[in-house]
C-alpha cells in the first residue's frame, strides 16, 4: 500500500477514535484479499474489532468507577459448602433480568456465608454488560451522604442515576435518626428506576433496631421487597472453612475447639416484614 496512503488511513483513524480499526485493517485487509472476500465481509471484520475494542475499554472503565474491594465471580462459588442454596435460583439471577426490570436483589445470611461475594460478582457481571454499578459498604454511602446531603453534588449525583447500587454489610452498625432518614430518601430515589443489592447480616423483623424507628423500617421494606428477589443463606463461614476442616483432622482424644458461638442462621419467620401501624396525629419516633 502506498505510504501517503496509508498515512491518510491512519491520520483519519485516529481523528475518528478508530483504534481498533487501525490496528488489524492492514493484516484484515491482506487476508481478505487473498481469500476473495466481498468488501462487506471485509468491513464487517473491521467493525466487529472495533467494537469488541470499544466494549473491553468501557468494561475496564466501569470496573475501575464501581469500586469493587476484590474481584469474584460466580464459578468461584463453592455452592458445596452451602448446600441449601438454590444453585438454579442463582444462576437466573446472574442472567441479570432484574437489572433490566430494575428490580432489587437482597442476600441475608451470619457473617461469612458469601453474601458479599455473590452480590460483587453480579455486580461484576452487570459491568461486563455495559451497565455502571457502584459499590459502597453503608458505612461509606452514611458518611458520603452526611457530607454531601443533597443529591445535587457530583459524586452523590452519580449514586442516584446509577442503573445498579452495590450496598454492603447493612445492619452491622445501627444508624442514628438522621441517617435513617437519609436512607429512606436514597431508597426512596431508586424505588422503580434503578435496582439495587443489598447484603444484610440481620433478618427483616430486627430492621427496626438497625433504623432506631419502625415506621421508617417499615417504608424501607415496603419499597425495597415490592419488585424484589430475597436470598436468604443459611450456612456456614466461608472464612472459618480451614480452620473447621483442620480440626475435623484432629485426634479423637483432642477435644478441639468448639466455632458454634461464630455461626447463625437467619430464620424464614425473620424474614416477614415489620407490621408497624402509623399513629394517628403528630408521628413520634418509636424506641426499640
């Protein structure tokens, strides 16, 4: 090919952000015409480059915005070790439909049974779709909100228009009135708009200890389990695997060390949401 010619191509390419395109229209190019291809073949080879370019960038891109603590995934799950997990119900979750529906995806369950993992690998999927996901533990969605409490701000902006929010590790810290309320509003915004996942350690009947105010708790539930998938994992600590695998290798005559006081399972009668009736006149704030 002719230098200035190619020069032209390229300087064009680059003008048109073109940069898969300008990296394999050469070797495309010669292969094309040493098997007689037609020009749409040719073009759509060019095309398909590009775009699949174009899709690993933004997937780079979304990844790198969405601030996910590590990476998962859901064949890194070891399903074996939770065995009352509804494999099939999973992997329909994983087929994102309810993102599409902007419906929300809630996994309950003690510490270490894999809420967190499999709520960061759906977020991961979601990205690889070409969907912005954020991910905040509710410690740091608090403190961000309390900071800028007006949704106006750029960064809290972005926590609002997002298709899919990540909220992690919700009752492991009681929120005073103020956060409740900010709370409220926040899933207030996305009720029917965006989805959200949300792992809680604490089954829906105690939300009105984490909230500090049933009725708040209450509408908080009402939105969030309207269009909603409710996981509830009943099992035992990912975390604690080796060590109770260690000592199941001990001695008979070796008492070893008794890990139930780590482990609990949150019940299906845990699971109903709060029946709090509105009081009548000025509303006052409910102490649990």
């Amino acid at each position: 090919m002719d230098k200035l010619l190619t020069e032209r191509i390229e300087g064009n390419l680059d003008l048109l952000g073109l940069i898969g395109i300008k990296k394999v229209y050469a070797q495309i190019g010669k292969d094309a015409q040493k098997n007689n291809s037609s020009y749409s073949h040719y073009l759509d080879l060019l095309l398909q480059e590009e775009v699949s370019l174009k899709q690993s960038y933004r997937f780079q891109i979304l990844l790198r915005e969405a601030g996910f603590p590590c990476n998962k995934s859901l064949e890194s799950f070891d399903f074996s070790y939770q065995p009352g997990l509804d494999k099939k119900r999973i992997n329909e979750l994983f087929e994102l439909d309810f993102a599409l529906k902007r419906e929300n995806v809630i996994f309950l369950g003690p510490p270490g049974v894999g809420k967190t993992h499999l709520a960061i690998a759906l977020g991961i999927k979601t990205c690889s779709k070409g969907m912005r996901t954020y991910f905040l533990t509710m410690d740091m969605l608090m403190k961000r909100m309390r900071q800028e409490p007006n949704q106006r701000f750029p960064r809290l902006r972005r926590y609002y228009q997002s298709p899919l929010m990540i909220i992690d590790e919700l009752g492991y810290l009681p929120l005073n009135q103020e956060e409740s309320n900010l709370f409220f509003q926040f899933v207030s915004h996305h009720y029917e708009k965006h989805s959200l996942i949300i792992t809680s350690n604490k089954g829906f009947r105690d939300w009105g200890e984490i909230f500090g105010d049933k009725v708040i708790a209450s509408a908080i539930l009402d939105r969030l389990l309207h269009h909603s998938h409710v996981v509830n994992i009943k099992g035992s600590s990912f975390r604690l695997k080796d060590k109770l695998e260690s000592i199941a290798e001990y001695k008979q005559t070796e008492k070893p060390e008794d890990l139930s006081r780590f482990s609990y399972t949150i019940e299906d009668n845990q699971l109903q949401p709060l029946e709090s009736k509105r009081p009548r006149g000025r509303p006052r704030k409910v102490r649990l």
